[in-house]
C-alpha cells in the first residue's frame, strides 16, 4: 500500500542533502539584505562626512593659505617698488609722505608673512622669508635715513659729499632691490609648495569621490545580488516547487510518486508527503468506499448494482463489436428450508462457499453477482449460448458435487436451478435478464436441480401473443 510508504524508504544513498529550511533561508536573506544595508549606508556617511571634511578643509585651510602667499608675492613686489621710490625725495615732506606709504605696505607685509609663516611646515623656507623681510625692511630704514640726512643737509653739503650720499642711496636701493627679490623669490616658492599640495589633496578628494562612487556601485550589485537570490530562492524553493506539485497531483499514483522520490529537505518536502499521505489515505478510503458500494458484503461477489452498470457496458461492447454475451442466472434450491433448519448463520456459510466455487469456474473476464438473496449471475462476455450451456452445467454438478460443512455444523448438500440467456440482437441488459429469470423459472418448475435454456425474444413475443 502507498500508505505505508515513508521518507526514509528511499534509501540512505538516494537522500538529498539536507537543506535550511525555507523560512529560515528566508530569515537567513533578510538579516542579510539588512545587515548589507546598514554597512552600506554607514560606509557611505563616512565617505560621505570625509568628502564633506575635505571640501571644508579645501575652503576654510588651502584657499586662504593659497591666497595668503599670492598676497605675499604681490606685496613683496611692490612694497619693492615703494621702497625704491624713497630716493626721488626731494624735501622732508616728499621723504615723509613716501616713508609713511612704504610702512603701510611693510605692514600688510609682515601682516601676511606672519599669516603664512604659521601656517607652512617648511621651516627653512619659513626662516628665510622672515630673514630676507627684516633685511629688507633694514636696508629700507637705513635708505630712508640716507635720503633724509640728504634732504636736511643738502645746503651744507659739499659736491663731493652729496654725490658720495647719491652713491649709497644707490647702492643701499640696489641692496633693498636684491632684497625684494630675494622676498618675492621666497614667497613664490612658498605660493608653489602650496599649488602642489593643493594639487594632491585634490587629487585626494577626487579618489575619495572615486572610491564613494565604485563603492555606490559596488553596494548596488550587492544588493541586487541579494535581492535577485531572494527572488530565485521565492521562485525555485516555493513557487516553482509548488508549481511541480500541481502538476504531480494532476497525475495517477500521486502519494506514491511524492512519498518515494521526496524525502524531507523542507517545509515544501515535509508539505509534499504530508499532502502523499493524506492522498494515500483518502485513496484507500475511496477504494474501500468504492468497494463496499459494489460488492456485496456476504459473498465478495459484485452486488446488483454493480452488476447491472457492468451488464450494460457488455450490452455496449457486443452490440457495437458483434460478439456474443450470454448469462447464467441460478437459484439454490430450498434455500429457505436451510435457513430454517441449520440457521442463518449456515445459510450465510452456504452463500460464501457458492461464491468461491464460482470464481474457481470464471475467466478473468466473466463478472459473477449475487442478484438478490439466493439468487446469482453470472455475465459471460465473447461467449456463445452453447459455451454458456457447459459453464452452467459445469457449475450445476460441481455446487451439486460439493459438500458444505458450515462451522460447528454438520455437512449440508445443496442443488442449484440454473437458467442460461444469450444476447439477441437489438436486446437490452434488462430484456436479458428477464429471459435468464424464465428459464431459471422453468427449471424450478421442472423439478429443480437442473439447467434450462431462455427462449428467443421472438418466441418470447409469441408466446405472450397467445
């Protein structure tokens, strides 16, 4: 029986690997797909708040350092220019004025290199721009006294000092030109280390944002991966498997084929032979419905419903293919006086024993029926009257042969009246019947213990005429 069929029948060399369950593939996916997109999205504030970190740097360090230097190399060139104007003076006034507009100059200066000092990490480069700026601011303070002591004094002065005064103002304008330069040098260096580490920490950024991007792309993939094998584990471990099922149901030996070839792995497996043995069950209770509605209880012959269904398909059968149907109807001969005279009980024992007698006599295709009480039949499909004649004698002799000795009872001998019907043409499974009941009348009529044979349906209408 399909029943009694289990998982491990199949045999330990035919057992699939043991999987997750689904629910917990499931739950497996989804602390995944979160765990994913927390990592995700914390790698991606921090890159983001890095890339944020930067830029500020980028405005708030670079820029104005940046800026700082150019002013400085600005500065330097023209508080040069300045300076070198001191020796145009020509009256204390004129000497005044210019020194005061090279102070302010001298100040944002010094304002800027103290600026830009502080914030580079070249200290050699720091010290010679704080170096060449008080030289030059020296050299400045000392042309400007020079031009002054000229300016006041020029009238005491003779041709030989004054032109001796003009070669040191132009030998201390060449030195504060040097100077300038020398500043202008410095703080032009100092813009460039600045461009080049402007230049990298651009180039930082730009990986940074590089990195942000392929790593944005690289959590998409990830995620489709993940959503995609979700999808795949729906479809293939539910929804296809599921999708197997209906098909499997919709074919025959359904428990047997889910129960032997699907050990448990899953939810679904366990489903699927849960479903088997369900199916199993309600198979074997329809069956043993199916046989109860048609057999009958006491012999385990047809009953007469079922042998008047299976009477009608035969009619069907010879009538379309024209081969012959015959039927043999018998009777038990005081049947009653048994009943009364060993008991019910031993009627009951007589009818089981004829019923066994009989199916030895059958082929495989004659269908025997208990018609009612004592009364039986016989279908005989492809068989003629003269063949049915020698069944019914046969069977006649053999039940007169037998000796039935009911349990705790002593032996009974019993006879059979038999009447024998062969299909006409044109005849129905009814018409058959009742002519198979006359002769199996007639027999009782005779003296019992005997075979007779039906009348045609002609001779039947003729004699109903008279």
């Amino acid at each position: 029986m399909s029943s009694s069929l289990s998982p491990t029948d199949s045999g330990s060399g035919d057992r699939p690997t043991k999987h997750a369950s689904i629910s917990t593939q499931f739950r497996r996916f989804s602390w995944a797909m979160g765990l994913a997109a927390v990592v995700v999205t914390s790698v991606l504030l921090y890159m983001q708040n890095g890339l944020q970190a930067g830029l500020a740097a980028l405005q708030d360090d670079f820029m104005p350092r940046w800026q700082t230097a150019q002013q400085l190399q600005g500065a330097a060139h023209n508080v040069g220019a300045k300076a070198s104007q001191l020796t145009l003076a020509f009256t204390l006034g004129e000497l005044r004025s210019m020194r005061a507009e090279f102070n302010d100059q001298m100040l944002d200066l010094e304002a800027s290199l103290q600026a830009v000092v502080g914030q580079t990490a070249n200290a050699e480069l720091a010290q010679n721009l704080v170096t060449a700026a008080s030289d030059f601011r020296r050299v400045a303070d000392e042309l400007a006294e020079a031009v002054r002591h000229r300016v006041t004094s020029a009238a005491a002065l003779t041709v030989q000092q004054m032109d001796q005064g003009r070669r040191r103002e132009r030998d201390l304008a060449r030195l504060m030109g040097d100077h300038s330069v020398k500043l202008a040098s410095y703080s032009g260096t100092l813009a460039a280390e600045i461009d080049i580490a402007f230049a990298a920490y651009r180039r930082d950024l730009m990986r940074r944002l590089w990195l942000q991007g392929f790593f944005i792309g690289f959590a998409g993939v990830l995620m489709g991966i993940l959503i995609w094998r979700q999808f795949y584990l729906l479809d293939h471990r539910l929804i296809h498997r599921i999708r197997a099922l209906e098909a499997e149901m919709a074919k025959t030996d359904l428990d047997q084929n889910l129960l032997s070839k699907h050990p448990e792995a899953d939810e679904i497996d366990a489903m699927r032979n849960e479903l088997a043995r369900l199916l199993s069950r309600l198979t074997d209770q329809n069956a043993e419905l199916e046989r109860l509605a048609t057999t009958d209880g006491l012999t385990g012959l047809a009953n007469r419903r079922s042998l008047f269904d299976h009477l009608e398909q035969e009619v069907y059968r010879a009538q379309r293919y024209g081969t012959a149907l015959s039927v043999v109807m018998f009777d038990i001969d005081h049947f009653k006086r048994i009943n009364d005279s060993w008991g019910h009980a031993a009627g009951d024992w007589v009818l089981r024993k004829i019923a066994r007698e009989i199916h030895q006599l059958l082929r495989r295709t004659d269908r025997a029926g208990r018609y009612g009480g004592e009364e039986f039949v016989v279908l005989l499909p492809e068989t003629d009257l003269p063949e049915a004649l020698l069944l019914a004698h046969r069977l006649n002799q053999r039940i007169s042969d037998t000796v039935i000795t009911p349990e705790h009872g002593m032996p009974i001998s019993v006879t059979i009246s038999v009447g024998v019907a062969a299909l006409a043409p044109h005849e129905n499974g009814e018409a058959l019947i009742y002519r198979a009941d006359q002769a199996l009348y007639r027999a009782k009529q005779e003296g019992r213990n005997r075979v007779e044979t039906a009348i045609t349906p002609a001779d039947f209408g003729r004699q109903k005429e008279k």
